[in-house]
C-alpha cells in the first residue's frame, strides 16, 4: 500500500488543500473535511497510508 505525507496549505470551508511534502510538486490536492482528522490547522502535517489521513506527530 502506497504511504503519502501532505501539508495543509489553506482551509476553505468544507475542503482542505494539500501539498504533497513526500516529492516536489506544485500542484494541491482538494480534499473533503470530512476524511480529514478534525483538529487539522493551516500547516497540519498529514500521513495518507490505508486510505485514510492522520495527523504526523
């Protein structure tokens, strides 16, 4: 199974928009709320691994 690291780069309203931190790529990832840990801030770090996202400690 594929192992991802994003960065929150802004919050705008239901979505999130991740970086990919794990390759360099200028391109965001639009992502629902809803499948995001709900503690996540502006610079969170996240782990995407077994389709789903946790915050990376």
């Amino acid at each position: 199974m594929n192992t991802f690291q994003y960065q929150v780069v802004s919050i705008d309203g239901d979505y999130a928009h991740l970086k990919r931190m794990d390759v360099p790529s200028e391109e965001l990832k639009l992502v629902a709320r809803a499948l995001l840990p709900p503690e996540i801030t502006e610079g969170t770090r996240l782990l995407y691994e077994w389709m789903q996202y946790s915050i990376m400690e």
